[in-house]
C-alpha cells in the first residue's frame, strides 16, 4: 500500500506541477503580478543565459516582472512539452524542462519568441512552487523578421540589440554532431 501511495503522490505532483507552468503563463498573459509572484518560494532564483532576466528572492522576482510587463501590451504564451523527474530522495523535489512558445508585443512591436524552461521546483506546505527558473531563448523576433533570422545564431532581439540565441548551436550534443556529420 505504501508503494501506491507513494506513486499516486508522485502522479499527483507531476500534475501539480504542470499546472505551476500553465499558471506562469496565463499569469504573464493576464500582467497578475500577485498571482505570479506566488507561484515562487521566497528564496526562489530566476535566470536567463543572456542576462536580460536575472534575479534572486520571491520580491526581486515580482519587480523583476512588474519591469517587464510596463512595456508589454498583449501577449499569449503556450506550454508544450512539460517533462518533470521526482527526486527520489525528497519527493518534495522535482526537476523539469518546459518547451513554449509566445506571442508578445514588447513596446507595441509583434514579437515571436521560442523558449526553453529549465526548472526546478520545492514542494511547502502541500503546494508546488518555482524554486529556480531559467529561461532560453531559441529566438525572439519581431514578427516581420521571424523569417529573416531564423537561420542566424543572434536571432534574440533585447533592447533592439541582436544577441546570440541560448540553444541549440551551445549545446554539446549540436556541437558534437556538427563535428561529426557536417565537416
């Protein structure tokens, strides 16, 4: 019976956990910054390769935001692929990765963006929060561009600066079958 309890927990927690993420981005869309800022435990870290998105604690996070939603008018996020591991030491732990994508409109401009999330989460109380979230970006372009640059490595627009996009050229496996396959 232990064992099936202790499944059904790890079921129900996956389950929790993918509606964290869907509520970070209906939270994002709807600029609820009480409600986004909960989703996050006090101590809790985000992050972005690019340093465009980086801070640490629950209050920096929701100033954080409160900045980047000031220059946003509408906006629609979707969450694809949500993979989530348990730790098997402390079921009050999980790791995941979050594929989506969004429609935003940074300073009135129509912007595409594609984004990894890698994240971890902590379990308090009975309720599942951010404990660290990084973000990266494959791109963010304007929609006019979208076209133009997807075929080129700075194809993350920041402050109307190109900078190099966070994945897929840095990853290992990339940069291994590029050596191996298209010498």
């Amino acid at each position: 019976m232990e064992e099936i309890l202790a499944r059904l927990d790890r079921l129900e927690s996956k389950e929790a956990i993918r509606e964290l993420v869907s509520s970070y981005a209906a939270a994002c869309d709807t600029h609820d910054i009480k409600r986004l800022k909960n989703l996050f435990t006090r101590k809790a870290e985000f992050d972005s390769p690019n340093g465009s998105m980086k801070c640490i604690g629950r209050d920096n996070i929701e100033e954080m935001f409160i900045e980047v939603l000031k220059s946003r008018g509408p906006g629609f996020h979707w969450t694809h692929d949500v993979s989530i591991k348990i730790d098997k030491n402390d079921s009050d732990l999980a790791e995941g990765t979050v594929y989506s994508h969004a429609e935003t409109t940074p300073n009135g401009v129509v912007s595409l963006a594609a984004m990894r999330y890698n994240d971890k989460y902590s379990r308090k109380e009975g309720e599942w929060k951010f404990s660290k979230r990084t973000i990266y970006f494959f791109y963010y372009v304007k929609t006019a561009e979208y076209t133009d640059n997807l075929n080129n490595q700075n194809r993350v627009l920041i402050n109307n600066e190109r900078v190099k996009a966070d994945f897929p050229e840095t990853l290992e496996t990339w940069k291994e079958f590029d050596n191996k396959f298209k010498k």
